[in-house]
C-alpha cells in the first residue's frame, strides 16, 4: 500500500504543476498586472508611476512564463509563474497583492469554515442516510413514494433558493435565527443552525435519491434475501446488512470531499457573511488578488488529492477483498 | 440501530438551541446578548475592508468613516452650516494667509493673484491635545521606547495592535503635521495627494526627489520585493515648505495664491504623523503581520480602531485621551425644527464605540436595518438611503412600514454630478481642426445634449430623485445662483411663460442639419452617423434598460449609439488613451468649492494629454474657459470669482462639452433612536457629533424581533403525523410471519432484476 500512495503522491504533484499553470495562464489571460495594481491600488488620481512600482514590489513586472533576457534556467525561473509557483509546494503561501499573511489569514479562516462545514456534513450525511433508509425501509408504500417525489422536487431547487428562503423564512418572518454573521463562543450556534440547516436540506433531495438507489440495489442482492429467509428482522437486514455492504459507493462519494470541508463554502459563507477560507477566495477573486487565487487554488486542489487517496484507502478499510497495489 | 442515536443527540441540539434562543428576548440578534442596549453605534460596510487607512494614503470615501475620526486634520467643516464653513479642528483657527511678492516683501489680502509670489500660512495648533494610546508611544521604566527595538521574533507572535501589552501616548505638536506633509512624499507608499499638492506647497517636488534618492540609498542591497525596510525618517530631511516655528505653530508655504488650499487642510492628508508610528511600523516582521499605519492608525481624534477583522468587522472605540469638543449651537433655519440643535453644547463624542459589519448583499443589509440591528445601513454612503427614499414613494405599504418603524430619510442635494461627456480629441464629436469643422462639431454636440432627456432619466432610473444639471456647478457652492448661468443652460432650455422648459426636438434635429448630419445621415456620404458610447460597467440585466434608454435618445434625431459596455479597469485603460468618443461619469467633490468642479474643463488637466493624470476627462481645452479659470483660483468668495465662473459656464454650455446630466439626490437613513443624522458627503467626521437612545433602540429591537416559535412545533407535529401511519404499517408489517414478509418484498427486488 506504501509504494500505492507514494505513487499517487507522485502523480499528485504533476496534477498540481498542471492545475497551477492551468489557473495562472486563466488568470493572466483575463487579467493584466496593470489591472491588478489598479484595482489594489484603487482610488483617484493613479498614475502610472504608482502602477509600476505596485508591480516592482510585487514582482509582476517580470515576463509571464518566459524571460527573453535571461540564459538558461534563469529564462524559466526568472518569470512571475515560476517565483510565485515553487514556493506553494513548501506551502508557502507569502503575502496577498494587498501585502496581508496568506498563511495567517488562511489559519484564522479554516475555523470558521470548519464549523459550518463539519456539522454540514456530518448531518447531512446522517440525515440523507436515515432519509434513504426509511424510503427503502418503506418501499413500496405512500411513504416511500412521496418520499421519492420529495426528494426530486428538492433537488430540483437551487441551494440559492433555499438560502433566501431561509433567511426570509427563520430570520425575517419568524426572527428566530440572525440572518447573517459570525461570533464565538455560545453564539456560534445560533450564527450556525441556518446555514447547516440549509446546507443539508440543499443536499438531502439529491443525495438520498442516489443512496436510495444503492440501498434497493444491495437490498435485491442474494445474501439480504438468505438473510430475510433466516427470519432476521427487517431491521436487522437493512442496518446490519444492506448499509454496510452500500457503505462501499457512499465512502467513495463522501471520504473524497472530506479534506475538501477546510475549503468552506463559496455560497453560505458569502451570503451567511462567515469569515472562512469559501468567502476569503470569494473576496479575492472579485479583488483580482491572484497570490490568494493561485493559494486557494492549490490547497483546494491538494486537499482533493489528498481525499482521492483517503478514498481508496478507505476502500480497503471497508471492505477487507480490496487491496491496493 | 445505531442510527436513531446520532439523531437523538441533533433532536437534543436543536432543543437546546431552541431554548437558548427562546430565554434571550430576541433570537435573530447578529451581536452578542445585549449589544443593543450599549451606548454603540451601529452599522456596516458594503464589498470589503477600507483598502488604506494610513492618512498619506487613504482617498476613498470608504476609508473616510474611519480615518476621519482617528485623524484630525487642521481644519474641518461646521457640522451644521450650510454652505459649508470651514471650522477649525486641530488648529486654534481657520488662518489667514499672508502674501509676498517676488522680493519677498508682502502684499496686501487684495494684491492681484498675478502678483503673489507666496502664501504662507502661520496656523497654530492647540494645545493640550494628545494622541490616543498606542504601543508606538509606550515607554519602558527607564523611560526609553519600549518597542522600537524588536527584533524580528519579538513580532513573531504579534498579528494585532492590542497584542502589545504596553501602551503611551504624548502631546501633538506642530511637528507632527510638519512630519505628515514631508511623508506626503514617501516613494514607499501611496500618495495620491503627492502630485497635486506639490505644485502648490514650495519645494515639496525637489523634496519627493530627494526623498526618492533617500529611499534608494536605503534600500541599498534590498531587494524590490523585500518588505522589511530600514525606517524612512523624515525628521532628518527638511524643506522651506513646511516647518514648525515652535511646538504649536506650523507655516507652510504655497507659491502664489491658492485660496482652495484651506480646504485641503481639512483633508487627512494633512492629518498629523507621529514619527514613533513609522519608527514602529518599519521593525523587521511588522510589515509580513499587516501592523503597519495602513492597518492600525494612530490619530487624535474622538475614536481609535480597536478590532480590524478584513472583511469581517472593524471597531472604533472612544479616544480616552480626546478632549471632548462641544456640539454646534448654530446652523441652518430648519435644523432647530428638526431638532438638530437640542444637543448645543454637550460634550462630543456621544457614543462609545462604533461597530461596522461586513453586509455584502444588500437584501441582508436591509434586513437587518429594519430589524433595528444597524442603526444606519452604510454610514458614508447617501445612496441606499435615496434607495429607501424611491421605495417609500413607490409603494403604501413600504411608507407605512418605514412610518411605523420611525425611520428616518433626510435628504440633500450633494457636491456631486453624473454626467455624458465628449472626447474632444474625437474627430466627430470633438474640437475638430479647422474653424468650419469646430463649428459643425459644436453644432453636433448641442444637438445631442438637445436630445438626451435628463429630466426623464431622473424620473425613470433614479425615481424623480434628482436635478437635471443646467451646468458643471451643483446648488449649494458659491456660484450657484438660481438667476445664474449656473441654473439655466440657453443650449437646452428655453423660457416660456417665465417657466424654463427643454428645448423641442425639432431644434435639435435642425441643429444636427446643421452639423452636416440631415435626418442622422452624414449629407457627404449618406452613411448613417453611428456613434460610441463607453460605458464603465459591464452589461448586466440591471444596466441594459439604460443603455436602451440612451440609444432611444439619441435615435430622437435619427442617431445610432453603439454601446461599448466594459469593466471599471478597461474603462479607465481608454480614458487615460483618450480613445473613447462618448463616455458617462460623475463627480464627488473633493471640496466645497466652484474650482472643484470648474478643473474637471481646465485645459492642462486634460486626462489623455496628462498620462491619466489629470480629471479633465472630455480633453477639453479652451483658452477662454482656462484664462478665466487661472484668474478664479486666485479668487477669494466674492463678486469676481461669481462673474468669472458665469462666464466659464456660459463658455461650457456653448461648446456642450458635457451633456451636463444630473445631481442626485442623497438621503441618509436612521433609525428614530439616532439624533442629529445630518446627510453630508463633505462632513467625514460627523459620527462624533451622532448620538444613540440604547434603552429605546432596545425596546424596539425586542418589539419588532419577538420569535416566532409555534410554526415550528407545527412543522415538527406535521413531519411526526406524517411518521406515524408509517409506523404503525412497520409494526403490522413486524408482526407478520417470515412467509408473508418474503412474498411481499421479493416481488419489487424481482422486478429489479
């Protein structure tokens, strides 16, 4: 299994050479660096004097990809991709186009992220479970069927919808929950509930229809019908058998974004106002800070890396007939 | 049957949650308990954090709630007055300058403007007035610095300003002020001021080359991209412009007359630095951890920045070393009606600390103004105020509702103008080369202004709130006179029946004839005139109903517009190129001043012709206009500088260099527990002098933001009803034998396969 993951480590640092350039040559495609030393610069009267020396300090007035004037490995290493990528393999993460601590902000923000996400997930996860479950538990009856119709008229509706929805329903029309913010302490929670509460019903339309599936699949199987004809409880078959043997497609869809929960959410947290890494990228994309895109990008891609390979060795974990070689 | 119990436990949470919420008197509340019946004023900042609150740097009117009330510039405005009237804030007066000649030997006040050599100007400040505490000034027991020799793991656990346990402060002397005009030259940092102010102030453009020369000799061995660099020190590098005479008295120089240059005094670029704040800030590490002046200002004024959480929420608190300044006992005739005056004389600031929370959309903003959770939406900003003004004439029950809530919408018309203008460096619509050209040019440009109804723009995209624009000068400035040039363009109006009233289409058209453009065909070459209208924003849904509306304009006489929508960054790009043809832009005013506005047509500020340096965005150059403009900004108030600027608005209107737009109106917006909410975007220190009701704001916080806890029982009750006939069809289902139970689920897994 070692020798697997190293491969895998391996191939993930070209996948992330690739993304890195992918994302600079889409960023500097739409942007320039005079337009980014105007947007950061901001206010009146900006000269271009200001502009050049933004990019000097900076060190976008170097060439893109190639410099011309250099020999050798210095025409490659002296460019703004080369000196603004290599560093984020170290996981250095330097300073923003506006001169702040990446690395700092990124501390300061993956707390916040990881409270509306973890419980997102988690419940969300055990909600569609249990959601899935009672449809197959009661397939076949009214239950099961407008379950069935529920579900799809869910996750027919954009998660924006539910978001403004809830926040005019449970803030405005009820005033039980704040619309929008951030604190600690005891009132995280009442800053929280919206968000995870629509994070998860934005999710459950979708996710128990698929885990549905995957439970009557199991549930048609040989073993679940040797395990009824043993007079086990119906109970009995679904938890003890049909969820662990469906366990196996879950863990692929749930293990792969779990490194993905330090992101954040783009969405909630712009429009719940978290201050988490989801809003930060947000912030930075409509700044055209290109250090916090590029940083975002990679760490987003790392950690997705990293969830693939937590996925197959989770296979392993759940089911003991999978070896990785 | 493990599921049942994680679920147990979230039913367990979300009880206690909601009995959490139900014990509190409100449960939608975005503070922490209680924070509304604290003495703190209450609002939000829109997009992101205020890019630059280092005085030399700040420019934006985003920055301005903040710096405005850390710095105190010299000079400030009468928080009442109207016109405005310059006050004095950190100064013992508004001083008056004394002119000399060439030789040196003074003038009189009414020696020509021509014949001034220099200004000076001798303005003492107070006494008595001393910085709020900061770290930068904190001693140890010996007396010496306590943080002005750290090394860089000293910082490396610091991140914020009250991670330093010690704080000092000192008295402000004139050489603080004399600090800050000298750092106005500082290559490390923006200075948005710096090529402005150093035409007028004497020697400050040989200074800022020295001091660039300075900065590199400091940087010697340093790297562009390092930003640890060795303090730039201004107290070592003098110039005749700006000096302290004693501890208390500044004089700085202008060459000849520049009578606006008071109002500059009142801008924090002339805001006092302490030389300890960049002796702090340029310790190695500071810069890395964002503890720099930009980030943690150090001011006198009533508040100091307490919390700075980057797009999340700053929080000012009051100076403990302010001195307090008394509130206005004068002002305009309605302000004793509408109760502007009963605060005459107490101590200001009122509240204690003012908080401001990041809202980036507006629907959030506006619904927790309604709540009463902000006390006013954006405090700088007049615009969603106006937004709240259109929505209660749109609509009953909006006035209803904003009548019930007691909500407050003062508005003004402000310094401020939106506008149509025309590149004259264009061959079509601009200057033209020869003087038959310019003629038809003009004559082209007049029929176009002819043709664009401001008066319904007002009324459809701005909901009636606004004026059409007669001239470049807004009302309120000196200037304006309603039987001025100013309030009536002969181009685009005409009296009938002593009522003023838009010109006819038809004159338009004849004018266009006129032109060389029959029918909006060119009379040569029969070819339709096709023109180019840049916009600064791309097209969204929100934005194509205008451009509609213009392209509708300009076909009244026979015109196509080509709209040429972009970002605010491009935009810009073909300004500073001089490559656009027609263009829309406004003008917030920097000072309440008729040169202000006049500038934006001065020749030598042409925008193409100066590297985008300059505000005349049409090119626009005239000699007659700039001859006359050269002679005005010599001017003081008075009967000249009101013949010359009717005359330099006639000239204007004449060549339509502008299709002079409209000047919106700005409202404020308050809650009824504020007092003395006065819209102004001239007055940035004007949080002071605001004063809160915490037990009335309470009260009706917790009246309009009782929970409503019943609908969702209900929702539980209805899901739980839904549960249990499927329940009691599990039981049966249970109580069935093996045989039955096989029969009835094979027959769907069957169907499966």
């Amino acid at each position: 299994m070692l020798s697997y993951i190293l491969r895998r480590a391996l191939y993930g640092v070209l996948i992330l050479i690739g993304v890195n350039l992918f994302t600079f040559v889409l960023f500097f495609t739409v942007n320039t660096p005079d337009d980014m030393a105007r947007l950061n610069i901001g206010g009146k009267r900006v000269t271009q004097e200001a502009i050049e020396k933004w990019k000097v300090e900076r060190g976008y007035d170097k060439p893109l990809l190639y410099n011309a004037r250099d020999d050798g490995l210095r025409a490659l290493s002296n460019t703004i991709f080369f000196e603004r990528s290599v560093q984020l393999f170290a996981l250095r993460f330097g300073a923003s186009d506006s001169g702040r601590d990446i690395g700092y902000e990124i501390r300061q923000r993956i707390g916040p992220s990881l409270a509306v996400a973890l419980p997102t997930f988690a419940l969300g996860v055990m909600a569609t479970v249990c959601a899935a479950l009672l449809m197959v538990f009661f397939r076949a009856t009214y239950l099961d069927f407008w379950g069935v119709t529920l579900a799809v008229v869910m996750m027919s509706i954009s998660s924006l919808f539910y978001i403004i929805v809830g926040q005019w329903t449970f803030s405005t029309l009820l005033r039980l929950v704040p619309i929008s913010g951030f604190a600690g302490g005891w009132d995280l929670f009442k800053f929280l509930a919206l968000p995870v509460v629509i994070g998860v019903v934005a999710r459950l339309g979708y996710d128990a229809l698929l885990y549905r599936t995957m439970f009557l699949e199991e549930s048609g199987k040989d073993y679940v019908r040797t395990a009824r004809a043993k007079g086990l409880s119906e109970q009995a078959v679904l938890f003890r058998h049909v969820l662990r043997n469906a366990a196996l497609p879950i863990l692929t869809s749930t293990v792969a974004v779990l490194p993905l929960l330090f992101l954040g959410s783009l969405i909630m947290e712009s429009f719940f106002g978290i201050p988490g890494l989801g809003s930060y990228t947000i912030d930075a994309i409509n700044a055209q800070d290109f250090a916090v895109v590029r940083a975002m990008v990679f760490l987003g891609s790392a950690l997705y890396i990293v969830g693939l390979v937590l996925t197959d060795i989770s296979y392993t974990v759940a089911d003991p007939r999978i070896r990785l070689a | 049957m493990r599921a049942p119990v994680p679920n147990g436990r979230f039913a367990a949470a979300v009880a206690v949650l909601a009995l959490t919420a139900a014990c509190s008197e409100v449960g939608n509340s975005p503070y922490a308990s209680g924070a509304e019946r604290s003495n703190t004023f209450f609002t939000a900042f829109q997009e992101r954090s205020p890019k630059y609150l280092d005085p030399t740097s700040s420019y934006s009117n985003d920055e301005t709630p903040y710096t405005y009330q850390i710095y105190e510039p010299l000079y400030g405005y009468h928080f009442l007055k109207r016109p405005y009237a310059l006050v004095p804030r950190a100064a013992e007066a508004v001083a008056l300058p004394r002119y000399y000649d060439a030789d040196g030997k003074e003038l009189p006040a009414s020696a020509p403007g021509g014949t001034i050599a220099h200004s000076v100007y001798d303005i003492r400040v107070r006494k008595g007035i001393r910085f709020a505490p900061h770290p930068a000034f904190a001693r140890d027991s010996a007396g010496n610095p306590a943080y002005h020799s750290m090394r860089r793991e000293d910082v490396a656990d610091k991140y914020r300003i009250d991670d330093f346990r010690q704080n000092g402060t000192r008295e402000l002397t004139a050489h603080d002020y004399v600090y800050a005009i000298r750092r106005l030259a500082t290559p490390r940092i923006k200075s948005p001021s710096f090529s402005l102010i150093s035409e007028y102030i004497v020697g400050l453009k040989e200074y800022g080359e020295r001091i660039v020369e300075v900065d590199r000799q400091l940087r010697k061995g340093l790297s562009p991209t390092d930003r640890d660099l060795p303090m730039l020190d201004f107290r070592q590098h003098a110039f005749a412009g700006a000096e302290a005479l004693d501890e208390h008295t500044l004089r700085i120089r202008i060459k000849g007359k520049y009578p606006q240059f008071k109002y500059w005094l009142a801008m924090t670029f002339f805001a006092p630095v302490p030389w300890e704040a960049d002796k702090f800030y340029a310790q190695p590490g500071m810069a890395e951890k964002n503890l720099s002046l930009n980030y943690w200002p150090i001011g006198t004024g009533p508040f100091m920045l307490v919390e700075y959480e980057e797009n999340r929420q700053h929080v000012l608190a009051r100076n403990p070393n302010f001195r307090g300044e008394p509130y206005p006992c004068e002002g305009e005739a309605r302000d004793r009606a509408e109760g502007l005056l009963e605060d005459c004389g107490k101590n200001t600031p009122f509240v204690e600390r003012v908080v401001f929370s990041v809202e980036k959309e507006t629907i959030p903003l506006k619904t927790k103004f309604f709540q009463g959770y902000y006390d006013s939406p954006v405090v700088e900003r007049l615009d969603v105020g106006t937004e709240y003004l259109v929505e209660m004439t749109d609509s009953k029950d909006k006035l209803a509702e904003y009548r019930r809530k007691g909500v407050r919408l003062p508005s003004t018309i402000e310094a401020n103008n939106w506008y149509v203008g025309f590149n004259m460096l264009d061959p079509v619509v601009g200057w033209g080369k020869t003087p038959d050209e310019r003629a038809r040019n003009r004559k082209l440009r007049q029929a176009l202004s002819l043709a664009i109804d401001w008066e319904e723009y007002i009324q459809i995209f701005e909901q009636g709130q606004g004026m059409a624009a007669q001239g470049p000068l807004p009302p309120g400035l000196f200037g304006y006179r309603d039987d001025g040039p100013a309030a009536f363009n002969p181009i685009v109006y005409r009296t009938l029946d002593g009522r003023s009233e838009r010109r006819p289409i038809e004159e338009a058209k004849k004018l266009l004839a006129e032109a060389g453009y029959p029918e909006g065909r060119d009379a040569k070459s029969g070819q339709p005139l096709v023109l180019n209208f840049d916009y600064q924003r791309a097209l969204t849904p929100a934005i194509r109903p205008r451009m509609a509306w213009y392209q509708k304009q300009f076909a009244k006489v026979g015109v196509q517009l080509e709209i040429r929508a972009t970002d605010y960054n491009r935009f810009q790009d073909k300004m500073n190129k001089g490559t656009i043809q027609i263009y829309f832009w406004g003008w917030l005013a920097d000072y309440p001043d008729a040169e202000n506005f006049l500038f934006l047509l001065y020749g030598p500020n042409a925008k193409a012709l100066t590297n985008g340096n300059g505000e005349n965005n049409s090119n626009y150059q005239n000699a007659e206009f700039d001859r006359r403009f050269e002679l005005m900004k010599f001017e003081d108030d008075g009967p000249v500088k009101a013949r010359l600027i009717d005359e330099m608005i006639a000239i204007a209107q004449h060549d339509a260099v502008w299709s002079f737009g409209y000047f919106p109106t700005s409202a404020a917006a308050f809650h009824q527990w504020v007092y003395n909410g006065k819209p102004t975007q001239i007055i940035r220190n004007h949080i002071q002098y605001l004063r809160v009701d915490p037990q009335l704001r309470a009260q009706k916080v917790a009246e309009w933001n009782r929970p409503l806890w019943w609908p969702v029982w209900l929702i539980a009750l209805a899901l739980a009803a839904a549960l249990l006939p499927a329940l009691r069809a599990y039981r049966r289902r249970e109580r069935e034998n093996a045989a039955r139970t096989l029969a009835g689920s094979a027959a769907p897994a069957g169907a499966a396969d």
